[in-house]
C-alpha cells in the first residue's frame, strides 16, 4: 500500500511528490474513486438532518501532461492534484487517499466542537493517537448526531402489520385462517391488526452501530450511549445485524427526519465493517466516507453568532428547515445559509464560503474577489427577503485572510447592501488561542453593522 495525503481545496503539483511510476498508481485509483462516487458507492455525509442542496462533486481528481501508458501502468510527464472541499479518507487500488483540513487537525477539531456540540478528548497527544484509528473520527460525529437526534425527537415508532391468534378482537378478522385454526375453538379470534412499536429499522440499525463501535475499542467515546441503548433493549429492539440496503429503504417523516443524518453515519460504518470482513475484495476497504468542510464551516458560523449576538435577535439556518420557494406553487426553492431577525424582521442574510475571498470586488476579475454568482445569487435573498424601504445586509463570511471594507450600497436602493466580514482561519495557523481572538473580532464586526 502506497499513501497520498492531500489538503482540502487545494492543488498541488504532484510531480513535485513522487516519481511517475507511483504517480501513475495514483491517478489510477483517482479513476477508481470517481468511478465508486459516480455510482454513489461513495456518498458525503451530511452533517444536517435534511438533504444539503449544495452542489456535490467528486473529493479529488488530476490533471495529467504527456501521458505513455508503460506496461500497463500510466507514465505521465507532468500531473496535478485537485481536491474540492471534503475531507476523508479511503483504501482503493492498492492506494491509501486521505484528504485532510488545510486549515489543520486543532482548527478541524475546534469547527466539529462548535458545530456539533461534541466533547474532544484534551491533549493534542491523545488526539492524534485516536486519529490513528480509521473509525475515531466517524464514532465522533455519529454519537454528536444521535446525542441531537435524542434531544430534539423522540425515539422512533412505526406501525406494523401482525397477524395473530388473540383472545380478543382487533383490526380486521383474518377469514381463512379463522376457519382453518379456529373453527373448533372460537373464544380465539385470527386477526390482522396494526401494532405500534419501536422494533424498527432506525433502532435496530442504533443498536447494531453502537456495536460495531464497541468492538472496534471506542466504547468509551460513546459511553454515555450504553443507557440509550439497554433502553431500546427494554421496548423491544432487537439486536439484528442491519444491510445497507436495509437504512435505505426507510422512510423519513417529519417525526423521524432528526434520524437521518445518523443513518447516514450508520451506513458508511455498517459498509466499511462489513468490507473489512471480505478477504481480499478489490473494492473499497476500511474506510470510506468524505465530510463537507462547506457544511461544517456553515455550520460552525451560526453556532458562533447564536452564542454571541444574544437574545434580541433570532439566528438561523433555512437550511435545517424547508426553507421558503422564490416563485409561486413552490416553485424554485431558496435557502440562504443564515438569516438574522431583528424585531421580527429580516435584518441579515449570511452566506458562508468556504472558498479563498479576499475582497468583494470592483470586478469579477479581480484577484481573490467574489463571484460573479455568489454576488447575484446575494442579491436575489436580498430581493425576497427584505423591503425597499428598510435595510438589510448581504455578508458573505470566508475563512481567507482579508483588508475590512465597508459594505456597499446596491445601485437601486442604498439601504440593501452587500459585504464581505471574513472570519479569519488563514492567520491562526492551527493556534486556538488566535482562532478564538479572530471569533471575537468576526462578532464585533457583525454586531457593529446590527447596530446601525
């Protein structure tokens, strides 16, 4: 086994790293992994209870020059790296490809402590002792999103149908069974009826993870779970081993949605358990998940502005809700990544990059500068989710370093305006105690133009 390890929304000359005999492999098993991803035999995981609806592409692909084909195996004379913004990890082809945060493993940690309220073991030591081992870090995130799943729903249950002999009537009379075993004896009824129960997929599949965690040695990182589970174990759950197929084919609703990302996180764990368990398969082996770090940066910014603007504004994200639609009979769906209410109106909308934006721009050519579609997909929030005549804010948040400027007024109403307030990762260099001093200068920043 051969290992390529990569940063996360990055390139890299990969002629720079290694001779074109091993460059050759891994842009072989980069073949591989788009072909598992375009086959969803690898899927992001998700972070959120619904469905994301940013764009997905693959984790990572290359760029070659000159390529000969020498027995075999591809020889190329010049060859990039591209990684898009997930981070993970797999084994295909004889090729172990990890893509880790750029920002470092201390600043990854502290996003996920934020964003999903999770309890890191101290000690920069123990840490990297625990990342060692493949499953540290989706036994984390898995117990962050039962721990939230727990507190904000109730525990799942589905109705069932049984057909049973029972003393007393219930449901509809099963008629051929009735004569065939009760024809003698009829103080015993065969009916067909629906049974409430908690023995259903989503439990079962929580028991069977929290298993597979427990023989992999993490038991006491999801301790507190052993509770959780002798309860499942109380109403009824079995303990069964759960397929993929099995959490796909369960149906989400409003009562069991807050579920689903945990499922997610189940099967990815379920998949690699069960690859692990096949002797000399070719395919993907131990793990293979990949993380939006888009998703946790979004995620980590609103954490940061609910526990920092207080209780006179109201912060959230559409998209942990159904969000609203632009047109009418729901029509075109809208979901910016977090609005601020002030006094019961739209006073900001914040849309969280997780790309390299250093100034908004006099132009979409200028260096570093905002997208052309970033700013008009801005300006179209704007439009559905203010009034001509109060203000409201449009601020995008990148984690770059960057020079303030001012918000500017749109062109057709001055008290619209669209800005950039970086909250800065680039300049803390994996250093917490700067992270933690560019947090305080982000919500100054933002509590200046709120207060205005």
């Amino acid at each position: 086994m051969i290992d390529l390890v990569l940063k996360d929304s990055q390139y890299v000359d990969g002629i720079e790293k290694t001779d074109k005999y091993h460059m050759g492999l891994f842009f072989h098993a980069i073949d591989k992994l788009n072909e598992c991803f375009n086959n969803n035999s690898v899927k992001i995981i998700s972070l959120r209870n619904s469905v994301t609806s940013h764009e997905i592409e693959c984790p990572i692909w290359y760029r070659s020059e000159g390529v000969r084909t020498t027995h075999s195996t591809i020889a190329p004379d010049r060859g990039m790296f591209f990684t898009s913004h997930y981070i993970g990890t797999c084994s295909i082809e004889g090729v172990n490809i990890t893509i880790v945060p750029r920002y470092g493993s201390k600043i990854r940690n502290h996003l996920l402590k934020y964003a999903c309220n999770l309890y890191l073991p101290k000690g920069e030591s123990e840490i990297e002792i625990r990342e060692n081992q493949n499953y540290w870090l989706m036994a984390m995130l898995w117990k962050a999103m039962l721990d939230r799943a727990i507190a904000s729903g109730q525990i799942p249950k589905e109705y069932k149908i049984e057909t049973k002999r029972i003393r007393s009537f219930k449901g509809r009379l099963n008629v051929q069974k009735q004569i065939k075993f009760n024809l003698v004896d009829q103080s015993r009824f065969y009916c067909t009826y629906r049974k409430l129960t908690m023995d259903n997929a989503i439990n079962q599949t929580i028991r069977y993870t929290y298993s597979i965690l427990k023989e992999k040695r993490l038991a006491e990182i999801v301790r507190d779970l052993e509770g959780f589970d002798q309860k499942l174990e109380s109403f009824g759950v079995r303990k069964v081993q759960i397929n993929a197929s099995e959490i796909d084919k369960i149906r989400y609703t409003k009562m069991n949605l807050v579920y689903k990302a945990v499922m997610d996180f189940s099967k990815v764990i379920i998949d690699c358990h069960s690859a692990e368990s096949i002797s000399g398969s070719n395919n993907m082996k131990n793990m293979a998940y990949f993380v939006d770090m888009a998703e946790l940066w979004e995620m980590y910014l609103l954490k940061i502005l609910q526990r920092n603007l207080g209780d006179d504004c109201k912060i959230y994200s559409p998209n942990l809700s159904s969000g609203g639609f632009l047109l009418e009979d729901n029509f075109r769906s809208i979901r910016p990544d977090i609005i601020i209410e002030k006094n019961h109106r739209v006073v900001m909308i914040i849309d969280a990059k997780y790309k390299r934006y250093e100034t908004l721009g006099k132009s979409a050519h200028d260096r570093f500068a905002v997208s052309r579609e970033d700013l008009y997909q801005m300006t179209t929030y704007l439009y559905h989710y203010g009034k001509a005549d109060e203000s409201i804010y449009g601020i995008f948040v990148s984690p770059a370093n960057y020079k303030y400027e001012d918000p500017k007024n749109l062109e057709h109403n001055p008290l619209h305006k669209i800005g950039l307030i970086n909250m800065e990762i680039d300049r803390a260099e994996d250093n917490l105690e700067t992270l933690q001093q560019n947090e305080r200068l982000f919500v100054k920043r933002i509590k200046s133009i709120l207060e205005q």
